[in-house]
C-alpha cells in the first residue's frame, strides 16, 4: 500500500504540471515530449469508445456518451505522452472508424474490427478503452474496471479500480470485473481493460465527469495505475 501511495504522489506532482501546462494548449505538451529523454517498452492503445453516427449512451443532460470518451482519452494521452509514453489513439476525433457496411449495426462491427486491427498490429500493446455507464436509476453511480482475458489484464484491472476508488474518493462498492461479451475485449491478445468511468445517468457524476478538473484527476488516476503495474511487471 505505502507503494501506491508513493506512486500515486510523483503522478498527482504530475498532474500539477499537466494543469499548468494545459494554460499554455497542447503545443507545449508536444515540446516537451520531442525533448523527453524517457523511453518506454510499452505502447499505449488509448481507445475512446463509440464516435461519430455511434454515439453510444445518453446522458441525463442530453450529452452523447462518445464526447465524454474523447475529451477524457485526449487528456488520458497528453499525459502518458508528458510521461514518455509512446500512446495510439484508436480515434481522436468524433468519428466512427469503420471501413465498411451500410446498416449502423454493419458500421458498428466494422468499427470493432477495426479497433481489434489496431491494437493487434501494435508491438508491446497495452489497451485502455474509455467508456461511460448508464443505468435506469440514477442513484447508481462510481467508475468500474472490466478486463480482458489475457495476461497481466485481471492486475491491471485491480490496480487501476484501486486507484478510482481512492482518488475519486468512491465508497468501495465497486470491484473489477472480467469482461463478458465486449467483442473488443474478447479479440485481443494483450493485457486490456475497458474503464467505466461514471454513470452518466447520475446527474451529480455527470457534472463530473464534464469537468476538465475531474477529468484531469481521473486520468492522473488511471496513468499512476498502469505506471504501478508496469513498474510490478
């Protein structure tokens, strides 16, 4: 625990740096990391769920859950970038990614396929797919972890649920789970997770989770989490 804890400290400096830097916009961000000595074995497959005609969920303000997905995922790689992360976007802007189909239901598994592509031509991939949950009841609420079943993802998993729940100051009510029937899960061969970041159906997480600070401490989150597990690894 003390070694989380230290780790959680140096990546929540970071975010520090992250919050002044975003003053200045993304071109200093981009500076420092063409300059940035730090080399990393692993590449970062940052995945904003849904986009374009597939918007996904709907939130209780009427917001499309894929715009939540993209604004958290650009966060999400700056920061593994500043980092010295080598990172991949799956998209990086409101678009759906398929290459072919006419229905929406054709377009939706050509996108999936697409994202499955990408991450399996990826040498030393590590997937982090971003998502929003819903629910009928709106007391509902709390990020959630689902992974993959293939090595390293169940401790990835558990690293980063550990991370929400304390950074996000959550009651602990949530646990990771394997994920069952995410085609995106099932078909990839390295360590992945899909993060539920929040219940878009609680209209006080909601106001959340459309908060560049919140924001910000989430994704401070989910990089001191896989930092830990790749310094475990």
């Amino acid at each position: 625990m003390r070694k989380w804890k230290l780790s959680v400290f140096f990546y929540c400096l970071t975010i520090v740096a992250v919050l002044f830097l975003a003053q200045w916009g993304s071109r200093a961000v981009t500076v420092i990391v063409q300059n940035s000595p730090l080399e990393r074995e692993r590449c970062m497959i940052i995945d904003p769920g849904h986009g374009g005609e597939d918007g996904g969920a709907i939130s209780c303000t009427g917001i499309v859950e894929s715009a939540y997905n993209l604004d958290i995922s650009l966060r999400l790689r700056d920061l593994f970038r500043l980092l010295g992360y080598d990172t991949q976007m799956t998209r990086s802007r409101d678009v759906s990614i398929y290459t072919k189909g006419e229905t929406l239901a054709q377009k939706k598994m050509s996108d999936l396929k697409e994202r499955v592509r990408i991450v399996s031509e990826t040498e030393n991939a590590l997937l982090l797919s971003i998502h929003q949950n819903t629910f009928s009841d709106s007391r509902y609420s709390g990020a959630q972890v689902f992974y993959a079943d293939t090595d390293g993802s169940e401790a990835l998993a558990k690293q980063l649920q550990s991370a929400l729940t304390e950074t996000l100051s959550q009651s602990g009510n949530r646990t990771c789970k394997k994920s069952s029937g995410v085609y995106l899960m099932e078909h990839i061969s390295c360590p992945g997770v899909l993060i539920e970041c929040g219940f878009l159906s609680n209209p006080q997480e909601e106001a959340k989770l459309r908060d560049p600070d919140y924001q910000k401490l989430l994704c401070c989150a989910i990089t001191a989490a896989v930092s830990q597990y790749l310094s475990d690894t």
